[in-house]
C-alpha cells in the first residue's frame, strides 16, 4: 500500500505545496549520572524550549521514576542538559509519600502546564499511601510541582493516572478509577467551589486517553463502548464544568459528547489534535488483526482516514504531528528495519518519507520547530556496535530539513 522514499523525498501536502523532510544531523541527549541506569522513554520539551522531562524505568525494571533537566543554552544545536532531578524529590514533606530512600514513589505519565514567569509547571501521577486507610495501601495521586510550590492534588484509594494539563493550564485532566470504572475528572485551579469534577458517566465502560484542543475547550478521548473503544469528543468542557449539578451535568454530557468513530468494530487508542485543531490523529487496533494502523478524523467529524497501516503506539503519547500540522511522525512496526521514524501526510495518496535517523526500536516522538528547523526529539536504542548503545533507550534529538 504505502510508498517509501529513503531520506530525501517530496510528498503533496493538503495544501497543494510541495514539502517534506531530510534528517540533517542526530544527536544523543546525555542524562549525565542516570546514562545506563535503565530505559528512558516518554521525552518531552517544556512550552518556553527551556527543559524537558523524561520517564527513566530502572535496570530492575520495579520501578519508574519522572525527571527533569533544563537545557544549559535551548538555542545550540547539538544541546546539553543540566544535572536531571526527579519531579518528585526524596524528602518530599507528606507523611504518607514514599519519598524515602528505601522507599521511592513510583512517578509516570507527565504533563507540562503552560510556562508562566515563574517558569514551567508539571503534573504527574505518583505513589503514596492511602491516609484514608493509615497509610496502609499505595495508589497514584496527581502531584503538581511548580517553582515555590509542590503539592499533591488528589487523594483517593483507587488510582488517578493520566493527567493532561490544558493548553491555557488552567485545567487537568485525568482518568481515575474512584468511580468503579474508569472515567475522566477535571481539576480546576480557579474553581470557587471543588476543584475536582466528573465529566464522563458511561456505567457499562471505562474512558482514558484525554488529550485537549488547543483552545482548552474541546476534549478528545477514548471510551469503551459496545465491546470496541471509540474516539469520543466533548466540545465545550467549559460549560460542562459551569454546571454545579451533577445530574444537569451528566445530561449536558450526554447530550453532546460526540462519536467520530460510531459503528466502528475496532479499537481506537491515545487520540492527538493537530495544531491548528482541525484535525485528531490516531492509533486503531483492527478488529481480528494483530496490528496498529494511524488514521485521522476531522474534529468536525466524518469519515475517519487511514494513511498508514503498520505503525507501533506510544504508551503515552498519541500520534506526532509535525509542527506545521501537515502530516504526522509515526514509528513503521518492522523488525526488519528496526522500527525506523516515517513521515506521513495528511494526504493518504502522498509518499510516505522514511527518515535515517541511524537509530533503532525508535518510540515516544515529539516535534517542534524554529525558523530554521524543524527537531524530532525521541527515545531510542543507538546503531552503533558498542554493546551499551544497543542495551539501554536513550532520548535522541534530530534535526531536519524542511523540502
């Protein structure tokens, strides 16, 4: 079905412009002390270009811990991080923390907030100990840190994971378990009232994946519906979080949470909006198949599009979009080619731009740009021969030319 082109290639954008990608250079971003202490995964840059966070699961594989490091100069190229520190420090001042030595919390699925004068604002989902039942059983809360502040924003017995900060960071959003299925809460920082919100109510499934638009409004996510997980949209959260009622608030819901997927067999997963918020791109397990293919759906709605069948998701993250929006960065599920980094437009007849990044098992892509350059920052296993470089996933950064 899809058409390669090594490296250099043009391809059709929408607009009719010829465009596409080259790599020009790839670097590793050194973590310093926690280099071959384990597996990196889920790098991400901070809204100002200032820092970045990463996910590091330890050599012993029982335990993964959310990092930070700011970069010594954002505009060199190739860039160096200051010492990383975890986002959740050791003598964190909360009873129940396991922020001891012998005892460190386990920390994942980190969010940035927009980036303030103070600096930047992050959330993950952290383990402690229950206070309501003496500290006797660990779940994962939603920790916020923030320069001067750091705070646990939730406490329940059941989980809190998958915390999403909206784009004007004034809301988080997340999937907790606390209500017997899985289902999406919002936390308000300015809410008069409780800051916390149940904004799904389906009983027969569970919701996960939140993700918002850019105008902080509309809210994409994936919801079990019929034996299949559909991509669901609720397009004004504002409104819905206006009504204090809980029962006016599950009918407004109800009656405008829209399905870009209805009637669908398969299984939809981890939705991403493009950046001009037209467009949600992502990963479908067919139904009977052993495989992900990457599609795309106007947020309007319409029929959903495939552009590339064999694609790996990201445990986190949805697809990649470029930072233009005119087509996404996936990862080709091939064991023959190590899961190399694929250009895909948004036009399902166009080129598919296969980068040479020299790296394998390549995961976890994000992009952004300047006026220069395009950058793809990743985690990977390197290509050299030297057994470390094949043993533990690094973050790699390349830069690209725009065609």
């Amino acid at each position: 079905m899809s058409k390669f082109v090594i490296v250099l290639a043009a391809m059709l954008s929408v607009s009719g412009a010829w465009a596409g990608y080259s790599v020009e250079r790839t670097e590793v971003l050194s973590v310093g002390k926690l280099e071959g202490q384990g597996q990196i995964s889920n790098p991400a840059r901070s809204p100002d270009g200032k820092e970045i966070y990463f996910e590091l699961l330890t050599a012993d594989g029982e335990s993964t811990e959310v990092y930070t490091a700011l970069f010594e100069n954002p505009s060199v190229f190739p860039p160096a991080l200051t010492e990383a520190k975890p986002v959740v420090p050791a003598n964190i001042k909360d009873v129940f923390s396991l922020g001891s030595a012998e005892e460190r919390s386990i920390t994942e699925g980190p969010s940035w907030g927009s980036s303030t004068k103070r600096g930047n604002r992050i959330v993950v989902a952290a383990t402690r100990r229950e206070a309501g039942r003496g500290g006797q059983q660990v779940n994962f809360d939603l920790y916020f840190s923030a320069r001067g502040k750091r705070r646990y924003l939730t406490e329940h017995p059941d989980n809190d994971s998958a915390p999403a900060f909206s784009p004007d960071g004034e809301f988080i959003s997340f999937a907790s378990g606390r209500s017997g299925e899985g289902d999406i809460y919002i936390y308000s920082f300015f809410a008069q009232e409780s800051p916390l919100q149940r904004i799904t109510f389906e009983e027969s499934g569970s919701e996960l994946y939140p993700t918002w638009n850019r105008d902080s409004k509309q809210l994409a996510f994936i919801g079990h519906l019929g034996g299949a997980d559909h991509l669901l949209v609720i397009d004004d959260v504002k409104s819905i979080l206006a009504k204090t009622d809980i029962n006016e608030r599950k009918a407004a819901v109800r009656s405008t949470t829209r399905d870009l997927t209805a009637g669908w067999p398969h299984s939809a997963l981890t939705p991403s909006f493009s950046p001009d918020g037209k467009w949600i791109a992502f990963f479908m397990h067919p139904k009977g198949l052993l495989r992900t293919d990457l599609y795309v759906v106007k947020t309007e709605g319409g029929e959903p599009i495939l552009l590339k069948e064999n694609v790996l998701s990201f445990s986190r993250t949805g697809p990649c979009w470029s930072p233009r929006g005119e087509g996404v960065f996936v990862v080709e599920e091939s064991a023959k080619l190590m899961n190399p980094i694929v250009f895909v437009g948004l036009d399902p007849t166009s080129t598919h731009i296969r980068l040479d990044t020299h790296t394998q098992l390549n995961t976890d892509i994000t992009a952004w740009s300047t006026e220069s350059a395009t950058y793809l920052m990743y985690a990977a296993q390197g290509g050299g021969e030297d057994d470390k470089e094949k043993r533990w996933r690094k973050i790699f950064i390349s830069r690209l030319n725009s065609m």
